[in-house]
C-alpha cells in the first residue's frame, strides 16, 4: 500500500512540475509526530526508480541523523558539511565579482553523500553534522546560489525543512529558493485545520 502511495504522489509532483516548471520542492511540516525523514527520502527513492535524477538537500540536523540511519549510513568523516560549503560559497561571492560555477561544482562535490538501495546508487544527499540556527545559512546568497546550480543538474531538487511553526523567518527563505512547496502535515489532522495552515503560510 505505501508503495502504490508513493508511486501516486510521485506521478503527481512529476505531472505538476512538468506543468509549472517547479524543480526545488519545500516539504514543510508543523508536528514531530508526522516524520518527514521516513516520507521524503521514500519520495527521493521513489523518484530515482523512475530514472529521475534527483538530490534531498536537508536543512534540518535532527532530520539529517534520521534519514542516515533509515539508509543504514554512518556518518562519514571526509564529507564537507552542507554549512561549512555554504560558508566557504558566501566567502567566495564576497571577494570575487562573479560566480564562479566551477568553484561550486568543487565545493558541492566534497559534501554530496551517495545514498544506496540494493547495492544501487539511489540519489545525493546534501545535509549539516552541526546543530545551527538554520537560517544563518538559508537565508544567505550562497544557499540561493547552490539550490540554483542544482537545478542545472538535476531534475529534482527535494529539500526537507525543520519542524517549526510556520511564522519562522526561515522558511519565508527557504520559500524563496523554491518553486513549490508541499505541506506534509498541518497543526491538526482535520480538513479545517489543513486549510488554516495553508492560508497562514500563503499569508
């Protein structure tokens, strides 16, 4: 049943992206106990079993922790943190008057964790080893600037967000960068709830 679940809901991102030209996905979710570490990675696997090419940036280090075990991933220590690429990226657009896409390339390539299913290359997966206040980096230039180099490259770009309520200014900028957001769960289970959630986040 969860896979037909996933195989509908792929088509239907698939089916809509195609139609309103949307690559970078928000998944938001306002409740703990609606884990999106168990739904969007499955989306992510989902969609590379149809030949997609496909990356799950994750924002979230709770989530990040979640996701790697899900996968049987241990931490490795050689990858680049999300954070420490972001950094460096704000560094380099700071002191140089144009954006140079190889240097992000390089800097991409030393954080991209391949995830595996039956010994397959799955997707990448971009994620943070450090506890920060998440909009200290998405909401800087470099973040922008990364999210839009990944869609030169890859057909989806899934992006999975803390939970917290919507009022938070990180996700007015995580938003920005996003061409279609996806409510996984609202503050209640019923429709009236649904619907308060969505106009608030449309407000």
């Amino acid at each position: 049943i969860l896979g037909i679940s996933y195989g509908e809901t792929v088509s239907n991102i698939v089916n809509s992206s195609y139609q309103h030209d949307a690559q970078a996905i928000t998944f938001v979710s306002t409740v703990t106990s609606r884990g999106k570490s168990f739904i969007i990675p499955n989306l992510t696997a989902t969609l590379a079993r149809l030949n997609k090419s496909v990356i799950l940036v994750v924002t979230d280090y709770d989530e990040s922790q979640k996701i790697l075990n899900n996968f049987g991933v241990s931490i490795p220590q050689d990858k680049t943190d999300m954070l420490d690429v972001i950094e460096r990226l704000n560094i380099h657009m700071r002191i140089s008057k144009a954006i140079d896409s190889k240097i992000i390339a390089e800097l991409l390539e030393e954080a991209f964790l391949p995830i595996f299913a039956d010994g397959n290359e799955m997707f990448q997966l971009l994620y943070t080893k450090k506890k920060v206040n998440v909009y200290d980096y998405v909401g800087t230039r470099g973040f922008y600037t990364i999210i839009d180099f990944l869609k030169h490259y890859y057909e989806f770009i899934l992006i999975d967000t803390p939970v917290k309520p919507l009022i938070f200014p990180e996700f007015s900028a995580i938003s920005n960068v996003s061409d279609a957001v996806i409510i996984v769960s609202a503050m209640e289970t019923n429709r009236d709830g649904l619907i308060n959630t969505i106009d608030k986040f449309k407000k």
